[in-house]
C-alpha cells in the first residue's frame, strides 16, 4: 500500500494511520503588505512525498523556506512533529531543523572543497565525530547517491545531475527525518531527470525520510508525488490538495487541469508546450 493510499485507509497489518510530520495552519505568507500565500493549510505524513506545485511566481520556494525556517510568517505557523518552529527557544528551533536537510536548485556546493569536504560540512558543524569518522560518512553517503569513488572530485569536474546527488548527499549527511528539494529536476535532462527521480523514492524507502519537492516537471510530479498542494497566484492561496494523479483525474478546477495536462495534445491538435517557471 502506497503511503497515499494510506492516508486514507488504516494499515490492516498495524491497525495505526499515518502520522502527520508537517502541520501548516492557516498560514499568510507576506513581504511587508506584500501577500504571497493566504489561508494556507495542510497535512504531510510521515514518509510521504509531498510535492508543491502551481505556476510562476506563486510561491512555491518561500513557501519551502517557511517550512524550513528561513521566513517567519506574517499569520499562522508551521508544526513539525507537533512543535511550531516559532513558538519555541531558538535553541530547540535550531534541534528541531537539524532533522531536516535542504538540496536547493543550483545545487548549493561549494566550489572550492571537494565532494567529499562538501558533505562533511554539515558532520563537522553538528557533529563531535573525529576526521576519520566523518569521512567515513561521508564516503557513505556519497556511495548512497551513486558517486562512490569521487570523493576527491570538485563540483567544476561533474556533470550536472551528479552535483545535484552530491547535494543529496550533503542534505543526508545528519540522517534527516525531512528532506526538502527546491526544483531537483531543473536543468538535468530527461533521463538524469528520472535517475533522480528513482533515487529520491529509494532512499525515501530504505530511510524513511519524508519528502518535500518543490517542482514543475510533470514527470517528477507523476512519479515520485504521494500528495500536493496547487498554488494559485492570483487568488493567492490554494485551490487544490491531494495526490496528483487524483487530481488529475478528478480535478474540476480548469488551472489545475491547464497544469497537469501540459504537453497533451490540445483541441486544434497542437502539442501545449512545458514551460520552466520559478517561484
């Protein structure tokens, strides 16, 4: 049974439902009187994947850095494991995030350190563990994503999709409960598109991280997607919730449908093109 089909079935095996991991409520999202997001509200389960989707400039990345600490909102809050980011000390707002890792869209590595040194950083910062040790882990974690044996590389002498699993490797370096990914797919082509996409779901398998994406790419949604969330950036909050392809089917709403049909052939028989956009 997938983990969307278990939110709305109990699992017969362990007669338990799933256990929410990310709570928003009624969250505004604002720069000064300037309204990104309004009222918005939803529940991500543990060891899901939960994609955030909608078109350009709808705020699908400030929403990413609300959940992850990065903005404070202008209304509402962010619960995880049941504690809101900004209701408790700064000390265990910083423990709480420390269960989370971040791959962001440029890949985020540092140019001048190797693969190696790269994801080590997180270890050394965090962590009380001796040299030898982190570059233990961090060989490990490199071999998690399929880059075992570049740990002496830099980010200049690897291809595009190997610096986004570098990143992934990077965001695993602590063992994260979530793990959040701002467009994972954006620039790779096709085919490392889908390797991604097949790591993202092994890993959310063998380690039972829960996962937010932030994408675009129909593939992704479609592939790795268990539940989403449709920004509108003209009413400003959402206007569907659920798996995609659910929505896909069932979906009433004509700009969820435009989203989600992109590339299908349209009524006068032209192919309606998938664009690249940014939030």
């Amino acid at each position: 049974m997938s983990a969307a089909e278990r939110r709305f079935l109990s699992d017969p095996r362990t007669n338990t439902t799933p256990e929410p991991h990310i709570v928003v409520e009624d969250l505004t999202m604002a720069f000064g009187d300037f309204v990104i997001q309004r009222n918005l509200n939803f529940t991500i389960c543990r060891g899901d994947i939960f994609i955030i989707m909608g078109g350009s400039g709808c705020g699908k990345s400030t929403l990413l850095r609300h959940l992850i600490g990065l903005q404070t909102p202008a209304r509402g809050r962010v619960l995880i494991s049941g504690e809101s980011l900004w209701e408790v000390e700064p000390e265990r707002r910083d423990a709480i995030l420390r269960r989370t890792g971040v791959t962001y869209q440029a890949g985020g590595l540092w140019s001048s350190m190797t693969l190696a040194e790269n994801v080590a950083l997180p270890l050394e910062q965090y962590t009380n563990l001796t040299g030898a040790e982190i570059a233990e882990l961090a060989s490990l974690n490199l071999a998690l994503v399929g880059l075992a044996g570049f740990e002496d590389y830099f980010p200049a002498q690897i291809s595009g999709g190997m610096q986004k699993r570098a990143g992934l490797a990077r965001a695993m370096a602590l063992s994260p409960e979530i793990l959040l990914f701002d467009e994972p797919s954006a620039g790779l082509d096709p085919i490392s598109s889908r390797l991604l996409d097949d790591l993202i779901l092994e890993l959310r398998d063998s380690l039972g991280a829960t996962i937010v994406m932030v994408t675009h790419e129909l593939a992704s949604i479609f592939a790795v997607g268990d539940n989403s969330v449709f920004l509108d950036p003209e009413t400003k909050t959402q206007i569907a919730l659920g798996d995609p392809k659910r929505l896909l089917a069932e979906s009433q709403d004509p700009k969820v449908q435009q989203f989600l049909r992109r590339g299908e052939p349209a009524a006068d028989g032209t192919i309606q093109t998938r664009q690249r956009t940014q939030a």
